[in-house]
C-alpha cells in the first residue's frame, strides 16, 4: 500500500503514529470491502438442502460488515487521510486472492468462508496488537469489529462442526482446499 500524506492528524497524536494507523485502517478497510462483497456472492451463489439457513444468515453479516467499512473510513479521514474505496484500488492493493467459488453447495460455501474469515479476523488481531502502542482509540473499533467477526464465524463454523467438535476444514489453508473438504 501507498503511504499518503496526511491534511492533518488528530490533537496528541505524532504524524507518523496517524500515518501508520491510517495505514491499518486502510488494510482493514480493504478487507471489509472485499468481505462484504464476498458474502454477498456467496448469499447468491448457495444452493442445496440448508439453502434458505445459509441464504438468510449471511444478509445481516454483509450488511455488518458494511456498517464496519463505513466506519474504517471515517476514521481515516478523522485522522487526516483519505479512505480509498475503489474496486481498483482494493484490487491493486490487497494481498490476498479473490474468492473463487461459484455456485457450489452450502458446505463449500461455509467451508471456503471459515478459511476467509480466518484471514479477516488474523488481520485484525495483528492490527489490534500494532495499535497497543499507537492509538486505543482505533484500538477499541478493531475489537469492537473483531467480536462481531468472530461470532460470524462461528456461526459458519457450526455448519462445519460435527458432534465432537470435528471441523469438516481443520487444517485447510486456502478456500478451494476446504470446500472440497466439505463437499
């Protein structure tokens, strides 16, 4: 990602600590972005027995996780930045692959987005650490954004999750990988 200057930062914080943060809210924002978009495929793209569950679980997760980008950007612009939400941006800057699965079973599905948010909520803990030491203010929105990613997850999770607590996916580090697993 590009470092831009910032217009200004906010009172008590030094340029380079508002750089950085910005920095990592607009990761996060990028993710957020991608993430809502995702769901959003995937809300389309189910089909199978559990359909209508998984169809209608996923709805409130996008529109959360919009909520959350939303939020990501009017922090950068408080701090002096300027939030980029393009799709072109996002594209040229993020470091992970798109989301490959098309129509396929509520199981790939799950399965694929249990690796997915896998990666989100890492992101978002590493961040979390990082700003310990620069700014408890966009501290406490990574938490916040954690908690209510981390019970999305979970609820995917519980699709996956046999009886002695097996997950379909354990071990399963890329999203094609895990939806065959499921399948």
């Amino acid at each position: 990602m590009t470092t831009t200057k910032l217009h200004y930062t906010v009172p008590g914080m030094a340029e380079g600590d508002a750089e950085r943060v910005v920095a990592l809210l607009q990761g996060r924002l990028h993710a957020c972005n991608d993430l809502h978009l995702t769901l959003k495929h995937v809300h389309w793209n189910v089909v199978g027995p559990h359909f209508i569950a998984v169809h209608e679980m996923i709805d409130p997760q996008v529109e959360t996780v919009r909520g959350f980008a939303d939020d990501l950007a009017e922090r950068i612009a408080t701090l002096g930045g300027s939030p980029k939400g393009t799709p072109g941006v996002l594209v040229a800057e993020r470091d992970w692959d798109d989301y490959s699965i098309g129509r396929a079973s509520t199981q790939e599905h799950l399965a694929a987005l249990d690796v997915v948010y896998q990666g989100v909520i890492g992101t978002y803990r590493a961040g979390i650490t990082e700003l310990d030491k620069l700014d408890l203010v966009t501290q406490d929105m990574f938490i916040g954004q954690t908690e209510q990613l981390e019970l999305f997850h979970w609820f995917v999770r519980a699709h996956l999750e046999d009886k002695g607590g097996h997950l379909a996916t354990a071990g399963d580090r890329t999203e094609t990988d895990a939806a065959r697993a499921a399948s």
